[in-house]
C-alpha cells in the first residue's frame, strides 16, 4: 500500500514521502501526517532478531513508500554506522526494577542523533528524486538538542545548508558550547534574546513567508526542516519503540504480545508521538506516559481538554523540555478529532490567535492511551540522587523527569506493567545540575571539573562528544532579538 502525506489542516494535495520531507512544513501550516497508520509486516519474534539497522528498515519502509530498497537502505546504512559509540545503537539497561532506554550514543550524545543521523541521507536522496536543484536551507530552532545534532548531521553535506536558532540563556553552557564550536562551511548558529518558543514561531513565520520563499528560489534556495515537525525526523524515532520491545522479548524479559508501558520526557511532543504511531503499527503497548517538568501545559492538557500556553515560562535544568509550544501535539489532535482537518485548523487558529484551545469530550475520550505527569526541579534532583545511591546508575536531567513521573504514576495507579523509561540525554550534557544533585558539594566546580567528576563517579568514559569541545575555538557568535530572525537568514544566504 502506497502512503501519502496531507496537512493536519487540510490545505493542498496528498504528496509522497519524499515531498513531505522536502516541503517539512506544508503549505497552509500544518503538518504532514499519514493518510493511513501502516502495520508491521513481520513478527515480533522475527524483528527480536534483527540488528538495529534491520529493523529501522522493517518499520520505515511501511511509511516511506515511494522509497526503493537500496535507497532506504543506502540511508539507514549511512546514519547508524561508527558513529554511534554501542553497537546495539539503542541498549538497553535496567535498574531499580525498570527499563532505561539509552538513546545518547551518537555523536552528539542526545536522543535527536536517532533521527537526524538519517535525516540529511533522507533529505539528499529526495530532492534527487525529485529532480530539485535548489540548495536544500535547513532552517530550525532547537532548545538545546536538536540544534547540535542537526548541525552534526548537515555539515558539510553536499548541495544543503543549515541554519540554528537558539535561545541565547535557555541552554546549558554544555548545550551552547557544542553549537557554537560546530565546524562546516555550511553551517551558522545565532543566538536569540527569547525563548525557544519565540525561536520556534519565528522560524514557521519564515517556511509561512511566500515572499522570502519567492526570493529564495530566485537565488537557488529552498527551506526544508530538521525539527520533528518533519516527517523525516518523526519517523525514524518510530523505530527505537519498535526495537526496544524486541530486544526484551529476544532476551525473554517479556513474552510475545505482553503490554509494555513506556515513559517519555516530553517537550515538543515528537518523541512520545512516534511511541503512539508504533502502537498504532501493532506494538503491543500499554501506556504512554508524557514527562513533563514545570512547563507542564501538556500535563494540564491531558488533565483537563485545556490547552493553554499562557503561562510563565519557565527555565528549568532541562532545557530540552523548556516548551510551551508543543507542535507535533497538532498530529495527535488531527487523529482524535476523527482526521478532521477543518477541526485541526480551527482549533490551531485559536492556539495563534488566543493562545490556548479546549477539545471536545469525544476527542478527550480518544486519548486513553495517554497519561500525563510532572515533576518539578527539586524532585528531579532527588530522583538522580535516590537511583544513583541505591543503583551507581547516572541519569540527567531529563530521565530524571521521566523517571520520577514514573514513580508517581506507579504509586498513583498501582500498574505493574513492565515499563521502559526513554533516557534522552547523556549526562555530561548536564554535568553541572547532575553533579550537584549527587552532592551538593560539587557545586563550586567548573563544568569540566565536574566532567571529569561524573566519568570517576559514574565509572563511564567521557563521550568524544564532549572531549572535543574542551578546547574548541568558538565560531559562531552571533546574537540578534527576535524580531530580527529573517534578517540573519537573508544576510547568511545573501538576499
């Protein structure tokens, strides 16, 4: 069956996969979702036995159907390669009666290297099938994470550039400093004095500018995406879900067709989105269980029907997850509303224009597979300490949500379902807030000082990731206020 993508808001014509991963964003705003949900086509048992590799091609080629074989192929063989310091890619790890998926392996030591390993092979492929001349600008804004792994993925990459936009004190320093050293000829990183979510407007402001895209194709540019408002990123994170069910039924932690709930830190909604979609191919899960820390508008979503951004934004020690605008929830909101698209668009249109949006009973019935929980900062660092004292097991700060949310929703419900709890980060990406959630003590060091710290502490090797930053000349400095976002592009592409 051949799948096509249209806009959560009903605007233009079906288009294949490869289009959508060019286009990223569609035309009328919104996003491209799959005109069908498509089933695994093997068994459990046989993907228990496939490397990650082999099975990222299982699940992927269901949705990128206009892909051949050996181009699919070409890709997957591409991203998960050496770069990845295990050669499981994903392992996972258990501790203190659960399961830690480990997605920080790659190069950039964040959960984002999953997908936007494969991202640039998939996005170069396209616009080769799709005869584009154009060079592919790479337009995104990160809250710390996406940023770096996608300009890992991009540089240099023949025929693409790349374009960062961070909020400039809403980052670790461990966070920046991994952007502003990135080398390639291709790539610019500029700083904003906002937030991520005036980083995020700012950029769909730009893929919405008819304007600026005229200007561009004159020039020979297009934008495409790499946040996971990009089907090319949504849909190699569908794999990591499907893969860690298989590794626990290959090893007989569970048995074939047993639940498994897993707990995802939530912040642009992508990640537990993809968790969804693997359910929804056959993967036997229980429930999903969205993380969320004290910008908890998911959390109070799930709770009431309610969505509703304004409210203080909050700088927590997981930056990552820092969002109010969680834009891949418009996915799910098209689902629950029935695939309605005029729905979708109306209640987007009030997320704009009011800031906030209430779904219907009927829609709120539709979300069961959902349960939300928060934790705030203090209770974070009391969760890395109380598993790194009862385990020698170091998490930061973003597990440290999922896993304390995890804490409460099991003392809440009483499930007992086998859960895997989704570890997104490394660590030494936040040395600082871990380290000193161990020991308070080690508050008066510097943030290498404590690198060196948790490598002794959690008896791991300091990730390349990190070595090479040590020293790393700073080469991108810029800074600009919001307002001032289209400005920086044109003037990095030379309009």
């Amino acid at each position: 069956m051949e799948i096509t993508y249209q806009s959560t808001r009903g605007g233009g014509q079906p288009v294949r996969a490869s289009e959508a991963i060019l286009k990223g964003l569609a035309e009328d705003g919104g996003l491209f979702v799959p005109n069908a949900i498509p089933k695994l086509d093997c068994s459990l048992t046989e993907l228990s036995k496939m490397s990650y590799q082999e099975v990222a091609y299982s699940v992927m080629k269901q949705f990128l159907t206009d892909f051949s074989e050996e181009e699919l192929k070409n890709c997957i063989e591409k991203a998960y390669d050496d770069k990845f310091d295990t050669e499981e890619i994903a392992p996972l790890v258990e501790k203190d009666g659960r399961f830690y998926l480990e997605l920080f392996h790659g190069a950039t030591i964040a959960f984002k290297d999953m997908a936007l390993s494969i991202l640039p092979h998939l996005l170069t492929t396209s616009a080769k099938k799709n005869h584009i001349s154009n060079e592919i600008v790479i337009l995104t804004a990160t809250s710390g994470d996406t940023g770096k792994a996608a300009l890992a993925g991009f540089a240099d990459v023949e025929g693409t550039s790349i374009i960062v936009f961070y909020p400039k004190n809403g980052v670790s320093k461990i966070q920046e400093r991994q952007m502003v050293t990135q080398k390639g000829k291709n790539t610019k990183v500029i700083g904003i004095t906002g937030n991520f979510d005036d980083a995020q407007s700012g950029v769909k402001a730009m893929f919405g500018n008819k304007e600026l895209e005229k200007r561009m194709n004159e020039k020979g540019y297009q934008f495409s995406s790499a946040n996971s408002i990009n089907i090319g990123r949504l849909v190699p994170q569908v794999v990591y879900y499907v893969y860690a069910y298989t590794r626990l039924l290959g090893t007989g932690k569970i048995a074939d067709g047993e639940l498994l709930n897993f707990v995802v830190p939530t912040g642009n909604f992508g990640n537990i989105l993809a968790a969804y979609y693997a359910k929804n191919m056959g993967l036997p899960v229980g429930k999903l269980i969205c993380a969320s820390n004290e910008n908890k508008v998911l959390f109070d979503f799930f709770e009431t029907g309610v969505y509703d951004k304004n409210r203080e934004f909050i700088l927590t020690t997981s930056p990552s997850m820092d969002i109010l605008i969680s834009s891949n929830l418009e996915r799910l909101i098209y689902r629950i509303a029935g695939e309605d698209a005029g729905k979708t668009k109306e209640l987007m249109e009030a997320l704009s224009s009011k800031g906030k949006y209430t779904i219907t009973d009927e829609m709120k019935k539709r979300m069961t597979d959902f349960a939300g929980g928060y934790a705030e900062q203090e209770k974070c660092a009391l969760e890395i300490r109380r598993v790194y004292e009862k385990t020698g097991y170091v998490m930061d700060t973003h597990t440290a949500v999922a896993s304390a949310v995890y804490r409460d929703y099991k003392e809440a419900t009483g499930d007992d379902t086998k859960t895997v709890i989704v570890s997104t980060a490394s660590p030494y990406k936040f040395a600082t807030s871990v380290m000193t959630a161990i020991d308070e003590g080690f508050s008066k060091m510097e943030d290498f000082e404590l690198i060196d710290e948790l490598s002794s502490t959690s008896g791991t090797r300091i990730p390349n990731a990190i070595e090479e930053i040590r020293t790393a000349p700073v080469l991108h400095d810029t800074v600009c206020e919001t307002g001032d976002m289209q400005k920086e592009v044109e003037k990095a592409l030379g309009l």
